[in-house]
C-alpha cells in the first residue's frame, strides 16, 4: 500500500544522499546551508508521512520494491513502529547541524556530509524490507559514525572510534550468517513474508543468539555497553546526540523487528537471560553514573540503565510493555539527546565537562537551567513528561510476567532519580565561585531554538501520548498475536479478569449476606 502514489521513502533517502555528495564541494558556509535545508526538508517530509499514515489500515505503508537480482531487491515499507523511529531521526538531524554550527570549524563539508550520509542509513535500516538490504544499511551505519568520532571527536577519539567499530562490527557478523541460513530455509529475504514464517524451534536457539550478539552491543546491553562511554566523551556533541537518540535505537528496533516476531519460542527460552542482564544493568551502571565527574560519561551510563527498561519491556510479551518500550526509545531518544545539548553548550564557552567546574548556573544562565531541569525531569520519569509514559507502561507489563524484575527495575528508577539530581544540583545551584562560570552568558537564540522543540516534544508526549501510541497500536496487537503462543506465565499464576479462590469466597459470601439481608 502506498497512499501517496510516489516512492516518498526513497525520495527521503535519496535527497540527503545527494547533498551529502554536493557538501563535500563546496565551502564551510554553503555545507552548513545545505545540509540545514535538506535535513529540515526531510523533517517536513515526515511530518507528510505522519499526516497521511492511515492508522487502522494496512499494516505496511508507503510500500515501494524494486527487484535487482536473485534474492535482493530495492523493498521499503513502514509500519507506525518504523514511523515513529523515522520521526524521531528526521527531528534530531536538523537539530544536530545546527549545534554543530560553530563549534565545527574543520573539513566542514565533510562533517556535514558524513549527517547527511548517516542520516540515509538510519531512514533506510527502519523503513527496509528486504533482509539482506536491512543488514546492508545496519551495518553501513558504523561508517559516518566511525569518522565522527575518529576526526571531529576528543583527545582520545582514535581509541574510541575503533573500540566503537570493533564492538558492533564483530557482533554482526554471526547475524549474517544467521540470516544467510533463514533465507534458505524460507525460500525469501522478504521481512513481512519471514515475520509469518515458523522456523524449527531447534533452529530458533541459534538464530536468536546470532541476532543477539548485534543487537545486545547495539542497545548496548552489560557487559558489552562499554565502547558506549567512550563513544560518548570523544564524540562531538552533535555525534552523541544522534547516538544517543536514534543508533542506540536500532538493537531495540531489532529485538522488535526480528527477535520475537521470528523467534517467538527462543526469546522465551532466553527470556531469563534478557531479564538477568537487564537488571544488572539498571542497578550496575545507575550506580557508576552516580560517581562520575564527566557529565557526558554520566549521561552514557545513563542511556545503558534506560535501555535496559526498554529490553524488559519488549520482553514482557505482552501490549503494555511492548508499547511502553517503544515509548521508552522514543523518549529517551529527545531526552538523552537534549542532555547531551545542554553539556555541549556550557562545554562551549568553559571547554571543560567536569562537574565540579560548574555550579550556580541558575543565578547567570537562568535560561538554561529551567530548560536543563525539564531533561533531568523527564530523564527521571516526573508525571507530565515523556520519561514517565513509557515506563511506567513498560513496568506494568514487566510486573504481569515477574514481580521481582519489576522491583529491581524499580529501584533502577529510583536511583536515576538520585544521580540526576545529584547532577543537576552541583551544576545549576551552590555557589557561584568560579569567576569563568560568572562570565558565561545565558542561552543563545539559535541555542533556545535548538533545545525549545525537544522541550515540546516532551511535555506533549507526556501530556498526551495518545499522539504517539495510536500510530503503534495495531503493529503492537500484530506482534503480541504472533508471540502470544510462547508468552511465559506470570509469576503470580493469575490472568488479568481471572478471580482467586480468595476473591471467590469473599464474592460468595457478600452474595449470601446479600440474601439474608433481603430476607
């Protein structure tokens, strides 16, 4: 199905693509320019995609395929998961160019050209339907990421950029193989077709931890988050911005696209393994992030506790989680990245991300320090913000299959709390003593115009997420259907609606005292 009549999926991929090759020929102005325009123009091209997805109708959309050779073909579609993640990337690159305004003075052609590229690549993985295409562009992704890091990045970027490359290259390669052997037996690359097809349940064990071993270091999963961190400080702040907001992203999108979909009776078998990391990495890197003294590397930390909600939601097998862990990515998506925003513009005029350089910010950046509190407070899960919807959703679901994860994952939360706010108190209120930390002026209009539409985007989601459920819902009930046949039982052996014998006794009772008293 594709309601608009003309390949918009394609034309989203192409546009960039083709300033991304102009950049590199131009001077550092017209590359700023251009890249600005594409990535608003895309922006405004995904809001034609939301404006027209019919929520409700066909379950793929905007449907285009080109068959090319053997097995491979040129297929792009999206369901409303895959439209929220688009949205979600074509909202943060304009943003992205344009904290990298000043603060990139060299090879800025090329700087521009690898977003742009990069922002082909992350359309292209949500949108593809064609196995070997999503592999293709999946694993294309490390490349501008790769150079970001290498060139533009901190004093150590060399060492991060290969740790970075290393990590997610090397967890891919099984995947490949995984699904060289799925096409095979299926007879077709073709993702709608293979999301229907039953593999033998002996088979799905390999299969799954072959997709496993990308995904988990894409997420990242403990114990192979640890190029995270290191991604993070050397990175400019543009490149942990779309790190964290949308590349992180694709090991969830993974999990939802092909682990449990595909392998329904595998990620049932390792769902205490999913489990069992998962709350090693909620208590675990909570813990760290609370000693750090490099906001960027706390902020890191931070990201692998959120993602680990998102891991236990999808894993939950059931609507609440699974919508609530879509929700998660999408809002820790805008808040992470306005994080990293707000340490890049103090870091722009101190040159330094240790904490305890900074304090009393509220007093000469008061600006700054009300939008910076609004991403602690949606980074902590406050009701009213896009932080509390999702997990609070994802618990919910979480809670209906194992009570003791929940309150691990609980105590997770409750420990962001601490660490967010131990942040936001040394940086914003005390003192202010330093006098480099008294000369530095509060926000700039083209800083406010970067940080104000993530602020919206936030409260309406959290204000109203009805706005950004509805699109998924259907593609939710589809997967939960598909998995719902391998779902474990809870641990409080109860079914939603179900009465226990408790309840029974205490209904029968009211119901003869009932009698008597009409008597």
């Amino acid at each position: 199905m594709n309601q608009l009549d003309f390949p918009i999926l394609s034309l989203m991929m192409g546009l960039p693509m083709l300033a991304a090759i102009i950049c590199m020929f131009v001077g550092a102005h017209s590359a700023r320019l251009i890249a600005l325009v594409t990535t608003l123009v895309l922006f405004a091209l995904g809001v034609v995609l939301w404006a027209n997805y019919d929520i409700g109708g066909a379950q793929w959309q905007y449907v285009e395929r080109v068959d090319l050779f053997g097995d491979f073909a040129w297929a792009l579609g999206i369901d409303g998961i895959s439209m929220m993640l688009i949205m979600l990337t074509v909202f943060l690159m304009p943003i992205c160019i344009g904290a990298s305004w000043e603060s990139i003075q060299n090879r800025v052609g090329e700087y521009m050209a690898a977003f742009l590229f990069m922002e082909v690549l992350m359309i292209g993985v949500f949108a593809a339907q064609d196995i070997f295409l999503f592999y293709i562009l999946f694993e294309a992704g490390l490349i501008p990421m790769y150079l970001i890091i290498g060139i533009w990045g901190g004093s150590n970027r060399i060492y991060a950029s290969y740790k970075f490359f290393l990590y997610t290259l090397l967890g891919s390669v099984v995947m490949l193989i995984a699904m060289l052997w799925m096409v095979q037996d299926a007879g077709t690359s073709d993702i709608p077709t293979l999301l229907n097809y039953d593999f033998a349940p002996e088979a799905q064990t390999w299969l799954w931890l072959a997709f496993f071993a990308s995904f988990a270091v894409k997420m990242p999963m403990w114990p192979v988050h640890t190029w995270l961190p290191d991604a993070h400080v050397q990175a400019p702040t543009a490149g942990s911005v779309i790190l964290a907001g949308v590349l992180l992203k694709m090991g969830g999108y993974g999990f939802l696209r092909f682990s449990l979909p595909m392998f329904p009776e595998a990620s049932e078998q390792f769902i205490w393994l999913i489990f069992a990391l998962s709350m090693v990495a909620v208590i675990y890197t909570s813990l760290v992030a609370l000693v750090q003294q490099d906001m960027k590397k706390l902020i890191a930390y931070s990201s692998v506790a959120h993602m680990a909600i998102v891991t236990v939601g999808l894993f939950a097998f059931n609507r609440q989680g699974i919508e609530g862990a879509v929700i998660v990515m999408l809002s820790h998506g805008l808040v992470s990245g306005a994080l990293f925003l707000c340490v890049g513009v103090i870091y722009d005029r101190l040159h330094t991300r240790e904490i305890s350089r900074y304090g009393g910010l509220s007093i000469n950046m008061p600006q700054y320090a009300i939008l910076f509190m609004l991403f602690t407070m949606a980074s902590v899960g406050l009701p009213g913000t896009s932080g509390f919807v999702g997990e609070f959703l994802s618990l919910v679901g979480l809670y209906q299959v194992n009570s003791w994860v929940t309150l691990v994952c609980a105590i997770g939360i409750i420990l962001s709390a601490s660490y967010m706010l131990y942040l936001y108190r040394r940086v914003v209120f005390g003192d202010l003593v330093h006098d480099d930390v008294k000369a530095m002026p509060d926000l700039s209009a083209r800083e406010i115009a970067l940080l104000a539409p993530i602020a919206a985007a936030v409260m309406w989601m959290g204000v109203y997420p009805e706005s950004f459920i509805a699109p998924i819902r259907d593609d939710v009930g589809t997967l939960v259907a598909r998995i719902d046949r391998a779902a474990p039982e809870g641990d409080a052996h109860l079914k939603i609606g179900q009465v226990t014998p408790t309840q029974k006794g205490a209904i029968a009772h009211e119901t003869v005292a009932g009698h008597g008293e009409s008597h």
